[in-house]
C-alpha cells in the first residue's frame, strides 16, 4: 500500500503533515475546553474557589466555552479522518485560537490557510490507493 509521501508533492505532504499534527492538538484541547465548559456550566464554581471580590462564571460564558471546544474536538477529528462536511466546525475553535497568541494564532493560521489542501490532499490519496 502507497504511503502519502510516496504520493503527494513535498509541499503537498509538508501541508498534510502540519494539518495532521494541528489536529490532534484541536482534538486535545477542545475536549479539554468542552469538558471544562459543561461541567462549569451545569455544577458552577464550586464554593471553596469562591472567593471575596470575584464573580463567578457566567452559565452562557461556560456552555458557549463547551460548546466551542465541542466544535473543536469534532472538527479536529473529522479533519483528521478527511471528512470535508464536519471538518469545518475546526474554524470555530481556530478563529479564538486566533487571540492566543502566538501559539494559537500559529495554529490557528496553519488551520485556516492549510485545511483545504489538506482535504484535496487526502482525496488525491485515497483515489492513489483504491486504483
């Protein structure tokens, strides 16, 4: 079986690489942020983290951070797996990447310029293979 280096360009391949690896991490952190957002959302700030002077966390603020990481998590692995309709909740999460900086805005500007290629890149994979 061809391996994608064998079949994709060394740009094309330095892209699927990069769009790969940014995956995992949109993955990574956006379960991490759904599972903050829904459990802060639904428990709220538990009481011995209260503290005099500071506000809790919205509820909406909490769910809609939930739900974010959720579009990030689902569009990381959908990007992962080459499926164009769900890979694009990826964006979601990468546009508030972009205020992270500079980590998330590297991130954010590997996804944005290198995800369509990625997706024509898997597509010109799969076709390599089945023939």
């Amino acid at each position: 079986m061809a391996k994608p280096k064998e079949v994709l360009s060394p740009s094309d391949y330095r892209n699927y690489r990069n769009i790969r690896a940014v995956s995992v991490l949109f993955i990574v952190l956006g379960s991490i942020f759904a599972l903050a957002g829904f459990v802060t959302a639904i428990a709220g700030t538990p009481p011995e983290s209260r503290r005099p002077g500071r506000e809790e966390v919205p509820t909406w603020a909490a769910a809609l951070m939930g739900v974010v990481g959720l579009c990030g998590a689902v569009g990381g692995a959908a990007a992962r797996r080459g499926n164009r309709r769900f890979a694009v909740l990826v964006y979601v999460m990468a546009f508030l990447y972009l205020f992270a900086f500079p980590v998330g805005t590297i991130l954010s500007y590997v996804m944005f310029k290198g995800l369509p290629r990625y997706l024509d890149s898997v597509e010109q994979f799969r076709k390599s293979t089945r023939s």
